[in-house]
C-alpha cells in the first residue's frame, strides 16, 4: 500500500494517465473524478478523438479491475452486454444469463456509439448504471461497476433515451486536437502507455473509504448560494437541471473537495458544475461564463446588487435635488429675485423708465396753477415727459406760464417720485426644499451602511484573491482557470471601486442638502 496522500496519490494516477496524450487533460480528469465519484462520463464528438483510448486508461487506474467494452448498433442484443442466456438454466425453465466477462461484471465499462441502445437493452443498462444492480434469473444482484463511459458522435434523440442521457452526470465534448497541438500529436512515439503503477493503483476499499468520508465535506454559504443562482438561472436559459441531478453535483463537489485534501467545498470547486448542467455542447460556455463572472460575488451581495443600491440613492438624491421652496431670509420673510441678481424681500419692482438713449421720463406736475389735478400726468398716447419736453409743458390752461420759467422746476426733476415707472412682480427666489434634520441625518446613516458592505465585498475578493494560489494547486482544475478567476476578481474589484467613488459623491450631496436649524 502507498504511503502517499490522497491528493499526490490522484496527482500520480493523473500524471500517468495523461502521459502521452495531447490536450485531454481535461477529458483525464474528468474520467477519473467521476469514477472515484461513483459517477458516469458522456464524451460526446466525432471518431477518432481517443475516447476509447481514455476508458481504457481508466481502467489501469483500479487495482484488480474488469474492463468490459463495446460498440453498440440498432441491431445489438441483450446478449452483447449483458452475457448469454444459460442453456442448461432454459431446460430448467429459468432465465439465467452468464454475465461472467461482461458488463455486469465489470469494474470499468466503455460503451461506443451508447445512444445506439435499442429499448430491448436500454432497462436492463438504466438500472446497472444507476442501482449498480443487475435482475438475473428474478433475483437482483449488485454489480462492482465503478463507472462507465458512455461515448457518442451525436446527442441522442427520442424521448426513450433521455433517462439514459441523464444516468451520465458529467459531460465532455472531445474534438480533434487543435491546430496549436498538431506538430506534438505527430511526434508522438507511442511508447507511453497511459499505465499506472500498481503501487498507486485505486483499490475497492480506497473507493468506499473516500466516497464516504467526502458526505462530510461541508458546502460553504457562498457555494449553496452560488448552486441556488444556478438553479434559477438555468431555468431562464431553458436547461434542465433536475433535483437528483442537483444532488449528485453536490456529492460530485464533496469529492473533488475532499480529494484534494478540504473538508469545506467552495465556489471554486463549482468551476466543474459546466461539465453537468448542459444537454447541448453549446450550453456548456454558457454555464463556464455564468460562474466566471458569478465566481466574483460574496454571500449575499453581489456587484449587480451593489449597483442596484447606489443607483437607488442616486435616484433619491435626484429626486430630492429637483423639490424647489421658496427662500426666506434670517427673519423667516420670503425673498424674490431682482434683476440685477440680487434677493430681496420687496415682491414688486418699482422700475424708472427711460427712452431708448438712455432718458429719464417724467410725469406732469399733478395739480395745474389752479391747484387742481390733471387729468392725466402722462402725454397721450400714454407715454412720459422727457425734461426737454416738460420745459415746453404749459402749465396754466390760458397759456400763462411753462414749465421752464416754473420757480420749481428744479426741485420737481429732482424728486425721483416725479419719474414715470412700472411696476413689475418679482419671481420667487426657488432653491433646494428644506429637509427635515433628522431625515438627512438618517439616510447618511443608511449611505454608510453601504459603504461598510462594499468595503466588505472588497476584502472578500483581496480574500478570494489570495486564496487563488490554492487554486493553482487544485486537483481537478487547470492553472488556467484561476488565471481566468483572477481577471474576474480584477474586474470586480474595480466595479466595486467605482461604486464606492460614486458612493461617496452621492454622501457629498446628502450632506448639502438644506436642513431645518
């Protein structure tokens, strides 16, 4: 028995493995974890992409492991996977099948072309794949399948086949190796052969010892909220994503988590969940974007949230800004608007009037030289006197004395209440609404509130930022992924920070708003 860890013991399988393929890392990792899972593997892409070639490599992995394959067609019988029916148990009227080197007695199982499964295997092959049992001869038995990979050029089609297509939690789409991996493909020797030492070989006790200690992993708060978001936002994409289906992800994450050495699982653990919540290849970046961009988020707060908060207070503050009162001086008396800029506490506007150069207009003198009132003090179309007109006004009806020889004249242009004016109504002088003390004091209490949460939200990403170099050495994660995760957190952090500035703007405008003394 290995001395080693669990992790460095998986790390070792994983290196071996992997030895000698080219970029099917991930299609490695994947095979292996749902196999210490418990779980089933669907590879779904066109011939030729080493898909065999992984299952048979997953089985060197096992100690003492059966592996049992086969290429199914329209026309396969029960037979082919199951084993041939007993003669000598027909003569006895029983139903008895040799199942002795086929799928029922295998350890790891690799199914070619499995949506080909016609309805007279497909019950039989449910139940193997979900009860680990098989009915032989009216009595049902267990099986020590560990897992099977299912392979597939195509998506399945008919209603018949769907329970099958979902016995198979994790899902990889395999294509040719990439235009990058070509020259490494080619100068591949074929000497590694994927074979795993016996000494960190994975035994049916490991198996049971691992899978039992893992329904001890606990699931963070931000991971069951993280699964819950998935929930709700697969629904609004049209995915499936049934109860059993959410349970076996959740005893997926447990496993990855204790593997690799947490007794908590975490955010980053659901990076796999895009391997188990898609029905169609496309789906799965759709998944993979959703958890990129929901990896940066803290339990119960997230930056979508965060910008909902703050523009509800820039709406308030908005709002309050546009409530207009009339302004009132020291003595609580209201002030109008001069036209010189000025306020004032006079409504009405007493203005001189001039001519168009710039001349003082004049009213008649009120009374003639009989000492009585004029009938108007104006001229006759209505408009005032300019003083070289007043000097030719007569001011005795029989024409006895003008205005120019008047003893007064002087003194009357002197009196500014001697001017024609207009009287003009003054606008209000409008500024902000006055708030009450108390209120302004309370929604700078509740701003804070805010700024304390996302000054929070920014110490959880420094937190989740530094937790990447964990993340690195994850056991089912490439180095990429955290790579991604960490222009994630960058990018969150920076919203956040936007935020917090315009925040802190919006506790400026609060703070001057008016208020009662």
């Amino acid at each position: 028995m290995t001395s080693l860890s669990i992790k460095d013991q998986i790390l070792g399988i994983l290196q071996h493995l992997q030895d000698g393929l080219i970029e099917r890392e991930e299609s490695v990792r994947l095979a292996l974890l749902a196999s210490i899972s418990g779980e089933h593997l669907l590879l779904l892409g066109p011939p030729g992409t080493g898909k065999s070639m992984l299952a048979r490599r997953l089985h060197g992995a096992f100690r003492e492991a059966t592996y049992f394959e086969r290429l199914l067609t329209r026309f396969s019988v029960p037979e082919e996977l199951f084993g041939p029916l007993s003669v000598r148990a027909l003569e006895e009227d029983r139903y008895f099948r040799q199942t002795r080197g086929y799928l029922p007695q295998a350890h790891i199982g690799f199914l070619d072309e499995i949506f080909k499964a016609n309805s007279a295997i497909l019950n039989a092959l449910l139940t193997l794949l979900n009860e680990r049992a098989f009915d032989n001869d009216g009595q049902r038995a267990g099986v020590p399948l560990i897992s099977v990979v299912g392979a597939s050029n195509e998506l399945p089609e008919g209603e018949e086949l769907d329970a099958l297509y979902d016995r198979f939690l994790l899902r990889l789409y395999v294509g040719p190796v990439s235009a990058a991996g070509v020259d490494a493909l080619m100068n591949l020797t074929g000497s590694a052969d994927g074979a795993v030492p016996e000494a960190l070989q994975l035994s049916p006790e490991w198996l049971t010892a691992v899978q039992v200690a893992a329904r001890e992993v606990e699931l963070s708060e931000d991971l069951q909220d993280l699964l819950k978001d998935l929930r709700r936002f697969l629904e609004t994409q049209g995915i499936g994503f049934s109860d059993r289906r959410l349970l076996k992800v959740v005893g997926l994450l447990r496993v990855a988590a204790h593997t690799d050495g947490r007794t908590v699982a975490t955010v980053w653990d659901a990076y796999l969940v895009q391997h188990c919540a898609w029905e169609d290849p496309s789906q799965r970046s759709v998944v993979r974007d959703w958890w990129a961009a929901r990896v940066g988020t803290l339990r119960a707060t997230s930056p979508t949230r965060l910008v909902e908060m703050v523009s509800a207070w820039e709406s308030r503050l908005n709002e309050l800004q546009g409530q207009k009162a009339q302004q009132k001086d020291g003595k609580d008396r209201p002030l109008f608007q001069h036209p010189d800029g000025t306020l004032t506490t006079a409504s009405i506007l007493d203005e001189e009037q001039t001519t168009r150069a710039g001349e003082s207009l004049y009213l008649a003198p009120e009374l003639n030289s009989y000492q009585e009132a004029r009938a108007s003090r104006t001229k006759p179309d209505g408009r005032g006197y300019t003083e070289s007109e007043l000097a030719e006004l007569d001011l005795w009806d029989d024409g006895g004395q003008f205005f120019r020889s008047w003893p007064g004249a002087a003194a009357y242009l002197a009196d500014p209440q001697n001017r024609l004016t207009a009287k003009t109504e003054l606008p209000p002088a409008m500024g902000l609404a006055v708030q009450e003390t108390s209120h302004v004091a309370g929604w700078l209490e509740q701003i804070d509130e805010v700024l304390h949460t996302i000054a929070q939200y920014l110490e959880g990403v420094d937190a989740r930022t530094e937790a990447l170099a964990e993340v690195r050495t994850h056991l089912w994660l490439t180095p990429a992924v955290a790579d991604q995760a960490a222009r994630t957190l960058q990018e969150s952090r920076t919203r956040a920070e936007g935020l917090q500035e315009r925040l802190q703007s919006l506790r400026g405008g609060f703070e001057s708003l008016p208020v009662n003394r």
